[in-house]
C-alpha cells in the first residue's frame, strides 16, 4: 500500500516542480479528491448510491473538484488545482493529468436514459486549463487538448486540440512522445498554426503593397501630362 501511494506521489512530483517533498504533495486537492473518489466509487459499486454520493459531496466542499462517484479512473491520475468536474460515465486512463476549471461533460439525452454520456480518456492524456471535452468521445492516447479547448469529436493518438471548436494540429513524433508537456500546449510551431496564417498574411501584404506602388508609378507620367493641358489651356 505504501509502496503504491510513493509512486503516486514521485508520479506527480514527476509533472509539478513545485512541491519539496511527498508531504506536501499529500496537501494537494486533487490528491484528496481522487483518494475520496477511491472510497466514493467502491461505495457506488456496492449500490450505496447515497452513501457514495455522501462522500462525494464531502470531497467537493473541501477540495473544489467534483468527481461524480461513477466515473472510472486508473493509476496515477493527477489534478492540478480544483474548479474541475468529472462526470459518471467518464473513463479516465492512466498517467492522465487534469489542469483546473476542467469539465469532463456529458450530453443531455433527450429519451431522459443515461448511458454513455461522457468522454473516455486514454492513458497519458493531458488537458489543459479550462478545457471543455464534452460527450461521449474518445481521446486518444498520449493526445494534448489545449487550455481553453472545446472538444466534441474525438481526438486521435497523439493529436493536440485547440481553439473553439478544437482541431487538431499536426505534432511531429518527437514532440508527443515526450515524457510530459505541461497544460498539454507545447510553445512552438507545431501548436501555433495562427502564426503560419500571419506569415501568409504578411506576405500577401507586402505583395499588394507591391502592386500599389507600380501602379501608382505608371499612373504618374498622365497625372503629369494631364496637369500640363489643364495649364497651357488656361494660358491660352
């Protein structure tokens, strides 16, 4: 058991510097909210739908973080801050790591029947801060949703969502097999395809800019020769 709740602690140590020792760590909501989600789904398991919901209420008052007691989560799952929610079909893998204000949201049913309404994460998924993944979807392994992403198709292995709606943009094989990116955004090209659009912007710019001043050019020589009948005719 102890050897268990360790490597937990060194896997959150491994994706935040922040913390001096495995102590601290253990002050983290996110740590207790899965450790209340621990308790709270084994109760929902045994059809203790009250108590289960008990101690999912009490997990939300203390750590901001709502984990509906249904929802299926693997090792070594991380939270970085609160303000997240988790719905009751949500599957969430191993290795997955979860910035705040984060929902795992699911669909409004309209025959009122439950079924598969939230995503399934695969392992080592990272979303970033104030992510909306919403529906019954699939996210891929090893993929990236970016801060402020709103996903509802699913993502494939790999891939890193942005923008609203997200879509995918191209993450070349040595980015995305790295250990961990934090908040799922790494600060480069192939996450900032806007700077590609402003480039070619730039260069069409300069291109009109171009054309401008040759007809401006060509235009002269009439301006001037017009200027010069308009005074010779007013001398006459």
């Amino acid at each position: 058991m102890f050897a268990r709740l360790n490597a937990y602690l060194d896997s959150v140590h491994a994706r935040d510097p922040a913390p001096h020792s495995r102590m601290e760590i253990l002050l983290y909501p996110g740590v207790w909210a899965l450790a209340f989600h621990r308790v709270a789904h084994w109760l929902y398991e045994a059809r203790l739908y009250f108590l289960a919901r008990s101690v999912n209420h009490l997990s939300r008052f203390f750590t901001a973080i709502d984990i509906h007691p249904g929802a299926r989560i693997g090792r070594h799952f991380f939270i970085d801050h609160g303000f997240t929610v988790i719905g009751e079909t949500a599957e969430i893998g191993n290795n997955v790591t979860i910035y705040q204000c984060v929902t795992l949201g699911g669909t409004n049913p309209a025959n009122g029947k439950g079924g598969k309404r939230h995503p399934t994460i695969c392992d080592n998924v990272i979303i970033g801060s104030g992510a909306q993944v919403i529906g019954p979807i699939t996210v891929g392994e090893r993929a990236r949703i970016g801060a402020n992403a709103v996903v509802t198709d699913d993502v494939p292995e790999g891939a890193t969502m942005i923008g609203l709606k997200a879509r995918s943009t191209l993450v070349p094989a040595e980015e995305w097999i790295k250990e961990f990116i934090p908040y799922g955004t790494p600060c480069d090209d192939p996450c900032e395809p806007s700077r590609d659009c402003v480039e070619k912007l730039e260069s069409e710019l300069a291109a009109l800019r171009a054309e401008l001043e040759e007809l401006k050019r060509a235009q002269a020589p009439r301006h001037a020769q017009g200027a010069a009948s308009r005074r010779s005719g007013t001398r006459s």
